[in-house]
C-alpha cells in the first residue's frame, strides 16, 4: 500500500502493527478440493488469492465468524460474493 501511495509511511506501519498484534488465530491448514473446484474460474483471482479464498471457505465450517482482511479488490469482491466480506 506504501509503494502505490495509497497509505503513507506511518499508516503503512500502523497498519502492519495491527495485522502482527491483531486478535488472529495462525493455522496451519490446506483449502479443501471441493471449494477449489467450485471457485475454479469464478473469479478473476491471482494464484494467492484464489488460494486464501477457498481456505477461508474450508475455515468458515469450524470458524463461522471468518472474514477476509484484504487491500485487494478482486479478492474483496470474491469474499464478500462468497458471504465473508465485513
């Protein structure tokens, strides 16, 4: 976001503070097949993206209250499409 001016210098650490601090669970998990075949060329995502976004469908299961955090507009769309937006 720093390198395409959308935040500045101190915004941009600001924000990287909180992803580091935030109250966010790490896991350790692969997105199941079925979610990836579903999304398969519904959206105009990236390799990355399209792998969050079919783990997050996979996490919602066990994780009901699952969102996406993204500075991404394609993925935004793709999550909120799929009920995980904000």
């Amino acid at each position: 976001m720093e390198r395409e001016r959308v935040l500045t210098g101190v915004l941009g650490q600001s924000a990287l503070q909180a992803l580091l601090e935030g109250p966010w669970r790490y896991l350790n998990s692969c997105p199941a097949r079925e979610h990836m075949d579903s999304l398969r060329g519904k959206y105009p995502l990236k390799g990355a993206d399209f792998w969050h976004l079919a783990l997050a469908l996979t996490l919602k299961k066990d994780i009901p209250e699952l969102t996406i955090l993204t500075f991404d507009k394609k993925l935004r769309e793709g999550a909120e499409k799929e009920g995980l937006g904000l």
